[in-house]
C-alpha cells in the first residue's frame, strides 16, 4: 500500500521554497504537517523531511515531541480550510433526516465508488498506452480505491505486473545500486522499476514522476495530467493485492463496517495520526478487524482460512473464507455505526500497547513476552515458508521491541506499527482517550451529528500528568455512582431538563496555569466550579437577554446542611434568541465575542417580529455537588407542572437544546488567560 512506505531516506538538500499563490488542491504538493503548497512533489518531499520529519526523529530521542504534535493537530483543525469545511459539513448534516447524519458526512468527504472507478480506467488507459513501449503490462488496483475506502484526497495505489519486461543489463548504474536489494529481489525487477521511471518521465500524460527507491516497498510517485489524482505505482509487492480482497469482502459484508473504516480513517486524518513516519492506514484498518473480533463480530483469521484451499504469495497463505454463513460477519441487529464506533474508542481507551501484541490471525491479545515459535505453530511454520520462497534466506522475526505492536492479518512476522515512535504512540492515546471522552458524553438526546462533528473537529487538550493523576485521586470516589459518573451528559425526567458537567483535563490545566499558586486538587476543582456557575449566569444575561430573580438557599446553610451547592434564577424571556444561533469556531473572534455578535444580529432582526415571540418563564438551577467534582443543570415550570406536560417544539425545550449546546462549546482557557499567553492559533480549543 501506499501508506504502507515508510520513512524514506532522500539526500541532504536546501529547503525547498513554498509557493506564494494558491496551487490547485493536491496531496502531493501539499505539506501534510503544515500545508504550505509547493510546485512538485520532489519539493514538498525534500521539505517535509528537512523540516518535519528530521525534527520528530530530533524529538523522539529526547523523549519530546508530544506537545508540539498536538498543537501543529490543533493549528490545523483551526486553520481556514478546515474550518471552512466543518462550516460545509455542519450545514451538510442540517439537511440530512435525523439517523443520516453519517451518511451526509462520509458523503461530502469520501469518493463517489462509481466516479472513482471510472477515473481508475482512465488512468489504466493511459498508463498501458505509455508502457506499451516497453512490452506486456497488467494494471491492478489496491488500497483505498479497491476497497471502497478512498477519501477526497487519497492516491490511487497500483500494483503493476512488469514480469513480462525483459531485463537489460544496467550494469552498475548509480539508481540501480540505490534500489532496495531485499524488495526488489531479482534483476529483472529492479531493470523494469528503472525503465518504467523513466518513460513517465518522458511522457506527456504524467507529471510530478519521483521514485522511492530505498523504502520497504519501492514505489513510483506521480501525478495523471488530465485528473490531477495522485499514482502510487508497486512492482515489487503482490501481496498488497491480497490483503486488498480481504478488507474489500469484509467491507461488502455489511454497511456499518464500512461506514465504520472510513469514518475513523477520515478522523485519524484530521488528528492527524496517519501520514510519513506515523501510524499507516493499514494499521488502523488492522486494529479495526481486531476490535470486530473482540466484539464476536468477525473470526479471527485462523479460524477463516479452515477448510480453505491454500493461496500461497511470496511464501504467505492469503486464503479465507468470508462468504459461508458461519463466517459471515455478524453485528446484532439494534448495533449502528455510530454505536460501533463508541464501542471502538472505549475499547482502545487505556489498552496496553506496551506489553501487547494485537494479533488479528489469532483473534485476541497475546502479551509480546509469551509470543514464541515454540508457542504458535502456524507462525512457526510461516516463518518457514517464508525462508523457502527467500531460497534459504532467514525470515526477519516479528519486531517485537517497538512501542507498538499489530501483526499483520496474514503475515505474521510483520508489524505494521513498527514505525511509530514512542512519542507519536503517547500521542495516539491521547488521542484515543480525547474521542473516547466526547463518545462517553453521548447520551439517547445527544444530537449525533453534533458528536460525530467533534469527533472529527474538536482541538485535543494539552497533557499535565501531574494534575491530571492529583484530580484522579479526587475524581476517583464518584466512579462507582452511574449518576454522577454521567458528566457531561444530559436527559429528560418527568419533573425537569437536566445536563451535567465534569472538568476535563483542558480545563484544570487551564485554572492550573491561571493560578499557579493553587495546588490543592480541590481548590483547583473549587476554582472551576466557580467559573462554570459565573459564566452560566453571564450567558443566560448577555446572549439570551433574559431577566433573572435569585431564589436560593444561602450557601452557609447549605454547607451546613452537607447540600449541593449553586444558585437558582427565575428566568423569563420575551424574545426567541436561540434559534438558528451557530457554534462553529472562528480564528478573528473568541468564542464568546462570536456568540455576543449573533446575539446583537439576532436581537436586531426580531425585536419587532411577533414570529419570534415567545412567553418563556421556568427556574434554572445550577447545583454543585459538595466535592465540586461535577455540575447539574436543571431546568422546571414555575408552577411545579411536569416537564413532560411540554410539547416538543416547546420555546422552553428549545432553549434548553441550543442552551446545552452553549455550555459544550465554550472555550473556558480563552475566558481565563490573558491573551498574549495563549497562542492565537489554538484559541478555538475546548
């Protein structure tokens, strides 16, 4: 695969020059880390080597590299483009039917199967009419466009049979040395991998032509003229071809897992987690199988090759069976993707990389000290095979000494995480744990497009391992109380709206550095607490314009009385400010300058409109729990009526949705530190 190429080595060169004007929009002349555009691929290459990929390697040995990643994921996830695409997929999902809110985003952000294969036989076209020249020739796709996976922006991988290319004697030729030996194992290959470099050089249909030739896989990169897509051209690995029609049967089996592939794919690319020198879309797609196996949803993969004819490639057995119905897959019936995608994240969420291995072939997890030849026959025999078709050459065993360990699904002795490096490992589980979080905060009246878009969208918090492991100690108590545990949550009782908060990491690191004095864990608790309640009231007063009366116990009597703490507010409004009001970020205004300006439009529009008109009263509580671990909101008629008793388009209810709505988006580090200590790049995380 395309992304399977790692780490390639490329002489010492200057910087390359970004270009000033914008350059049409191409993965190739696009830095993946920064985005500055470039006028070929030769040159964003050079660049991102130089100045991104030496710096990690840089930052690996001396244990740093954690935080700069998350603020470069941060810069980009705030950057125009992608906030102008969160704007496209927002109002995407506005129009879908409450439940299409995935197919709305997967629409607007992954290819078209149909336009995709018919750029495909273009492209085949055109690439046998230029090698025609040099003999016989057979075109197959794989990765991400034979699987059905391919996003806006994916390469097209190919692998090209060149056996029928006669060989030439190249003699000693400086390319020809540089060629990988081990991946090019004949002469043959490695003279067919020059000649067809150089006739996409000379031809006019291809553009952008640049060999990788000392990686794993040796690949040839360029670009097809007249669609402008990306060519990631293998002759030297069938095997890629195989691995293709397993993930491509199991995507066919059911819609959810394929809806499930692409959107963490779509996610670990805007985490940034795939790319050069990172996790490969092959692992990630290998982690998912795995999980699908923890949840009894598919086999393992020793199970899938009984009773099936050997296919042996390159001395690996690529034979299973997907099609009977014992092995189909099979996900229960009420289980949606959205669900399968939950499920995912808490799965991963505090798994052992360190001492684990993942082994799909076997279905299950095997800890990296027990896994043996003596243990694990059908490795054992692999690796000899392996050595047979290499004519007598030792197999490499599997790397088990690396951060991360994933087998590969049928060839055993290849991680496919062996190059993530331990700080990009943290990292990933950083970023596990940010989606698990939003995940945990969905509930039954959880608007699921909402989560999806923060899933994909939503800044990752900066790391304090000492605060976070002093909180634990506090947080820790309440775990075992579903209620509580519910943080971040919200539902509807008979009696009252409700919605809960808890801190998150983001924002105890920010009171933290706000008041580095404090270093009680519950005075930090305390001090956010106060914030939430203050800025509660300031929303309901400046963005909603309401009018507020107190209705409170005094807080002495209350601790007294070993009692929630907070306030309560009879609230009345007389003209609908809530509807239509927007969350999405802007890099010129805060969060609240944003939220401020609608409330000054909107009010402007409707002041004299009897349309948005409303007679809206009730009591808002907001309750802290004693420990200051977690805030409730609450919501009740006045007159002690059940909420119930409200319809669904109710101005009440509908206040409550885009209120609730309010508190999830707020950024409290903008609220909270100055601003010429907060980088103005990363003022929209949350």
């Amino acid at each position: 695969m395309a992304n399977d190429v790692e780490n390639p080595t490329a002489p010492a060169v200057a910087a390359a020059t970004p270009v000033e004007e914008k350059m049409p929009e191409s993965l190739n002349t696009k830095c993946s880390v920064c985005r500055l555009n470039f006028k070929s691929v030769q040159e964003c290459l050079k660049h991102e080597l130089l100045a991104h990929s030496l710096q990690k390697k840089i930052a690996a040995k001396s244990g740093g590299g954690v935080e700069s990643r998350i603020k470069a994921t941060n810069k980009f996830l705030n950057s125009k483009d992608k906030q102008e695409e969160r704007t496209k997929l927002h109002n995407a999902m506005a129009k879908c039917h409450k439940g299409q809110e995935l197919s709305g985003i997967l629409n607007l952000l992954c290819m078209n199967d149909d336009s995709l294969g018919l750029i495909f036989t273009r492209i085949q076209t055109c690439l046998e009419k230029e090698l025609s020249v040099l003999g016989v020739v057979k075109i197959f796709p794989f990765g991400s466009i034979a699987s059905r996976l391919a996003l806006r922006d994916s390469d097209i991988d190919i692998f090209l049979d060149a056996s029928q290319i006669p060989a030439r004697d190249l003699g000693q030729s400086p390319k020809h040395r540089r060629l990988n030996p081990e991946a090019m194992a004949t002469s043959q290959q490695r003279g067919a991998f020059n000649r067809i470099n150089a006739v996409l050089h000379r031809s006019p249909l291809f553009v952008d032509v640049f060999a990788i030739r000392a990686a794993r896989v040796p690949i040839i990169k360029c670009k097809h003229r007249d669609t402008g897509f990306s060519i990631d051209i293998n002759i030297s690995c069938p095997s890629s071809r195989e691995n293709t029609q397993f993930i491509s049967e199991l995507v066919k089996s059911d819609r959810r897992i394929h809806e499930l592939l692409v959107f963490l794919k779509l996610w670990a690319k805007n985490m940034q987690i795939i790319g050069r020198a990172n996790m490969t879309s092959y692992c990630l797609i290998t982690m998912v199988i795995f999980y699908l196996q923890q949840e009894n949803i598919l086999k393992s993969l020793q199970a899938l090759q009984q009773r099936c004819p050997i296919r042996m490639v390159q001395g690996v057995n690529y034979t299973f069976n997907l099609q009977s119905k014992i092995n189909r897959p099979k996900i229960p019936q009420g289980r949606s993707t959205v669900d399968l995608i939950k499920r995912f994240f808490q799965f991963y969420r505090g798994y052992n990389f360190e001492d684990n291995m993942i082994s799909p072939f076997y279905g299950k997890t095997i800890p990296k000290k027990d896994f043996t030849v003596q243990k694990y026959k059908d490795y054992y025999i692999q690796m000899l095979t392996i050595t047979q078709y290499e004519e007598g050459k030792p197999a490499e065993p599997i790397q088990l000494d690396r951060c991360m360990c994933v087998q590969d699904s049928f060839v055993l002795n290849h991680n496919v995480a062996r190059t993530m490096l331990p700080p990009n490992k943290k990292y990933f589980v950083i970023c596990l744990e940010s989606a698990a979080n939003i995940c945990g905060n969905m509930t039954k009246k959880t608007d699921i497009g909402e989560t999806l878009e923060r899933l994909l969208y939503e800044t990752i918090g900066m790391p304090n391992p000492t605060l976070e492991k002093e909180v634990a100690l506090v947080l820790k108590p309440i775990g075992s109380n579903s209620e509580s545990n519910s943080a971040n949550g919200n539902y509807d009782s008979s009696q009252s709206l409700s919605h809960y908060l808890s801190p998150s990491k983001a924002d105890l690191n920010s009171i933290a550095t706000a008041h580095p004095t404090v270093t009680d864990p519950t005075a930090i608790l305390r001090l956010w607490c106060e914030h939430y309640e203050s800025a509660i009231q300031k929303m309901l007063c400046e963005f909603y314009h309401m009018d507020l009366q107190t209705k409170d116990t005094p807080q002495k009597q209350k601790r007294l009385d070993n009692e929630e703490l907070g306030h309560s507010w009879q609230i009345s409004a007389s003209v609908d400010l809530w509807s239509n009001r927007f969350f999405q970020r802007t890099l010129q205004q805060t969060y609240w300058e944003y939220q401020l300006g609608q409330t000054e439009r909107l009010l402007a529009l409707r002041r004299q409109d009897s349309n948005f008109a409303v007679q809206l009263n009730a009591v808002l509580s907001v309750k802290i729990k004693s420990d200051y671990t977690s805030i409730s909101i609450n919501v009740s008629l006045p007159d002690g009526a059940p909420i119930s008793s409200l319809t669904k388009k109710d101005p009440l209810r509908k206040f409550f949705n885009v209120f609730r709505n309010t508190i999830q988006n707020y950024c409290l580090k903008e609220e909270i530190l100055p601003a010429e200590n907060t980088d103005k790049s990363f003022k929209t995380q949350t």
